[in-house]
C-alpha cells in the first residue's frame, strides 16, 4: 500500500568537497562525512561527479565505493566518459543529470522527452550493470512519461522550483510534485525528489505518498557548520518522518 511505503535519505556530500578543495588538501573528507551521514540515520549516500570535478574527485568515488556500506547514488552526466567510470565502480544507483559547465548547480531536470534516442542507450547499459538508474527531471507529466518510455526505472524530481518559490507560487510548485509523483508510481516508476531542501521546505514533499526518497545536500552541509552534521541529519530525518506520519494521519506517539 502507496501510504506504507518508507522514505528513504540520501544525503549528498559534494558540498564537503567543495570544501576541502577550497585549501587543495585533504581535510575535510568526504568519506569520513558519509560515514558520519551513515551513523546519523541516512539510507545512502549521493554524490555528483561533475564534468569540471569542481567538488567531487575520481579518487573520491573511488573511495566511495570502496569504504561506504550504504548504497551509492552517482550523479553524472549522460556521456561516454562519465557511462565509463559508472561501469568500473558499478554503484547502486546513478542518476543522470543536465550539466552545464557555467552553471553554479543543477539549475533544471533533463529534456529527457526531447533527448530520447541519447539517452535511452545510457540506461540500457546502466542497466545491464545492475546499476539502477533514475533520470532528474522537472516534475511535468511530458517528461514522466518520456523516462517511462526509455525504460527507466526510477525519476527524480528537480524540488528547486519550489524551495525558491513563494506564496501562491510555492503551492502551484508543490501541485506539481504531487502530480508527477503520482503519474510516475501510476506508471510503475519509483520516485525520488530533491535539490535545495531545507528544513523549511522538505515536510511538504516528504508528505507526498508517492515519493520514496529525498536527495538532499547543500542545506545539510551548511548546516553542519553551526551544529554538527550528525544533528543537521538527525533533525532532518526527524522532519521528513513526522511530515510522513502526519500525513498518513497517524497520531504521534
Ligand atoms: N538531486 C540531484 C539530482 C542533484 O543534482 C542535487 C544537487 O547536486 C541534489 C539532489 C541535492 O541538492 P541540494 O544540494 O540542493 O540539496
């Protein structure tokens, strides 16, 4: 049953590479904070390796696969480069992304309608791998239904437009998740959301049903700095079960 299903938290550690790479060394690790993540309560770990490496590294995903025990989500590009490095580490997951040199983060979902005989050859191989692939896309019914038509097995939701949303605009963006989440589950697609969830926004989306993990990074990492990244995850996990619970009308214990 749709309401039973957990909520998974994938929390994305690029943004401690960010960090470390600001000084070139080594300090803070991104291993040692997806296993921090890991204690604290999350069920995987996301990490982008961009075309530019402006925060994630070879070695780090590398590293990733070697020493984490949670399911690793690699968020890349469709290209042949990146479809390489996929193959070697065989991740659990990997999502493909639009990914523009110029921009500061993953600024819109992939035109996976407009982009079907491209990609379609990514997932199939993904797949072949054994490695589940989900497409990042906006949440329009036009491109849930291309991801469902190229056979992949999982979208997730670009959340941006409705965390930098306001008023009546906001509630039109969450209208949107909720529509595209639930076209994806009525056509047998797993959906996962993220991208700019903070504690203010995530119990709005964590309420909808249909959505079975959030992706979130940059507001944790932030975060961190004033309170410790074990209690950043802790309180979020915390928000998105409440959120969860009280939208299935469950009463707090
Ligand atoms: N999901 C995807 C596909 C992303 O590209 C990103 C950003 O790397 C996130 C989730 C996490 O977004 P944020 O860092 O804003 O929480």
């Amino acid at each position: 049953m749709i309401q039973k299903r957990p909520l998974r938290l994938g929390v994305n550690i690029d943004h401690v590479a960010t960090i470390r790479n600001a000084r070139g060394g080594a300090h803070p690790d991104p291993v040692r904070a997806a296993k921090l993540a890991a204690a604290a309560g999350a069920d995987g770990i996301t990490a982008h390796l961009r075309e530019d490496r402006r925060h994630i590294s070879d070695a780090d995903i590398a590293a990733l696969a070697r020493e984490i025990a949670l399911p690793l989500n690699l968020e890349m590009a469709a290209t042949e480069t990146m479809l390489a490095i996929a193959l070697h580490h065989r991740p659990h997951a990997a999502c493909l992304v639009p990914e523009r040199r110029q921009e500061l983060t993953t600024e819109g979902g992939l035109d996976v309608a407009g982009a079907h005989d491209r990609l379609a050859p990514f997932v199939a191989r993904l797949a072949q791998a054994g490695i589940r692939t989900s497409l990042f896309i906006d949440p329009d019914e036009k491109q849930v239904r291309a991801a469902r038509t190229i056979g992949a097995p999982v979208v997730e939701l670009h959340t941006g437009a409705y965390c930098d949303a306001a008023g009546i605009a906001r509630t039109r963006e969450l209208e949107r998740l909720r529509r595209a989440a639930a076209l994806a589950d009525e056509l047998g697609l797993e959906c996962h959301a993220g991208h700019g969830l903070s504690f203010e926004t995530v119990g709005a989306v964590a309420a909808i049903p249909t959505i079975v993990e959030l992706n979130i990074g940059h507001f944790l990492i932030g975060e961190a700095i004033f309170g410790g990244l074990d209690s950043a995850i802790k309180r979020m996990r915390a928000l998105m079960d409440q959120a969860r619970s009280d939208a299935r009308g469950e009463k707090s214990a």
